[in-house]
C-alpha cells in the first residue's frame, strides 16, 4: 500500500511539472499573443491613416481634376472667342481694303472726268484766245489802210481802242493761266516754275520738252520734277542750275495699278474675291 502511494505521489509530482510547464508555456503564449495583437493593432492603424491620408489625397486630386476641367474649358471658350473676334477683324480689314479699292477707282474716275472737262474749256478758252488775237490783228490791218490822211487826233483815237483791246486780249491771257494752274498745279525745281499743256513741259514760262503723250501730272522731288504721262510711263526733269542746263531722261514705267496692288493684298491675307464679295478662302 505504502509502494502505491508512493508511486501516486510520483505520478501527481510529474504531473505537477509538467502542468507547471503548460501554465509557463501558456503564458509565455499569452504574452506572444498579446505581442502580437499589438503589433497588429499598431499596422492596422497606420494602414488607416495610410488610408486616411490616401483619401485626402485622392479628394485634392478630384478637386484639382475639377479645377483644372474648367480652366481648360475657360481657355478653351476665351481661344474660341478670340477667333471670332480675329475672324470678325480681318473681314472688317478686308472689307475696308475692298471700299478702299473701289473709292480710289471712282476717286481716279472723278479726277480723270474733272480733267478732262478742265482741258476741254481750257481747249476753248485758247480757241477763243485766237480769235481775239486774229480780230485784233484783223483791226490793226484795216486801221493801218486807213491811217493815211488821219490826223493827229484820231490816231490818238484809234491808239486808245488798240491799247483796250490789247488789254482786253491780256485780261484773258491772265485768267486762262489762272484757269489753267487750277486744272494743273504747278511744280517746282530751283526755284524755278514747271508746268504742261497737253503734252509740251513747260519751264519758266518757255516751251521746254515735247513727250509721245500728254502729261497727268507732275510732282516735286528733292532731285527733279517726276512727269507722269497718261499711259503711265515717268520721266524725270533734271539737271540745272538754269534751265538751259536742265534735261529730261526716261525714268521708269508703271505697270502695276492701285487696284491690283489691293487686290493681291487681300489674296495675301487668306480671302479671295467671288464676284463683289470677299470671302475666306
């Protein structure tokens, strides 16, 4: 009896032990475990503010897509608006280009009617000239017939009547070269004054030059007189200091008109002519 109480007394010691290292091993378990809900409550929470702040981040990209959706479609309606308007200028350009072209036709046109009706009373005003001058010298014939047995008085007389018609013939003289600088101004070259009739120059009051075709006009540079002929060609009156030293030399010939040079500007600028009206080509 003494042997199996001895030997039960054995088993519960070992079992003690052994109950001892279950108790050890299951706190140690515990103190891992509790370790370890640690660890993953500490990961846990930075995966939450990782999330948090992915979150944030995310929502300020969102707001910043947004933003930058409706700068783009603000730049995109103020580029639109800006072609419009572009759009708008350059019909405006050429449609100014297109009045431009035609005021300066009908403005050439004027011009052209003006001179021609300024050259056909000057044209009368010399025909008229002449017959003065032939009746003038028509009555001094027949006064010069009859001035045998005249006495002194009436050759007085008839002297008094010359010197009216006389000044009658310069009245007219007078207001023909008046009529005639209005219908064509007068240049200027040292000083001295340069002017035409049909197709003769005239300077300092002398027939100076005869050109193929009649003068259009003249006009004053520092180095001469530029004479413009009506089928468009220029020469040039140069030379001096006197005008028995000046000359005249073929300077250069037009053969670009306004109206072309108008024309290919506006076909320069993007825009075609389809009849009277300009369009984009």
């Amino acid at each position: 009896m003494a042997n199996v109480n001895g030997k039960l007394a054995t088993l519960l010691a070992k079992f003690q032990i052994r109950l001892n290292k279950v108790s050890a091993l299951a706190s140690q378990n515990t103190d891992t475990t509790a370790a370890l809900v640690d660890h993953v409550r500490l990961k846990v929470g930075r995966a939450e503010g990782i999330a948090v702040e992915a979150n944030d981040k995310a929502e300020r990209a969102h707001l910043s897509l947004i933003y930058l959706g409706e700068k783009i479609d603000k730049l995109t309606k103020e580029t639109e608006d800006r072609e419009v308007k572009q759009t708008l200028r350059d019909q405006n350009n050429v449609q100014a280009l297109v009045n431009l072209r035609d005021s300066t036709a009908i403005a050439f046109d004027q011009v052209k009617a003006d001179v021609e009706s300024l050259l056909k009373a000057i044209q009368r005003l010399n025909e008229r000239v002449g017959q003065t001058e032939s009746s003038v010298n028509q009555v001094e014939s027949n006064v010069n017939q009859k001035l045998s047995g005249v006495n002194t008085i009436d050759q007085s007389i008839v002297n008094s009547k010359l010197a009216g018609v006389y000044d009658v013939t310069a009245d007219l003289e007078s207001r023909l070269q008046v009529v005639e600088e209005l219908a064509t101004p007068p240049a200027y070259y040292l000083g001295y004054k340069v002017r035409f009739r049909a197709n003769i120059l005239i300077v300092d009051g002398q027939d100076f030059f005869s050109f193929q075709d009649n003068v259009a006009k003249l006009s004053s540079e520092p180095y001469g007189v530029l004479v413009t002929l009506k089928n468009g060609d220029i020469y040039l009156l140069c030379g001096g200091p006197t005008p028995t030293t000046m000359f005249v030399q073929f300077f250069k010939t037009r053969t670009v008109e306004v109206k072309s040079v108008i024309e290919s500007v506006i076909e320069q600028s993007g825009w075609k002519f389809d009849g009277p009206v300009v369009k984009k080509a």
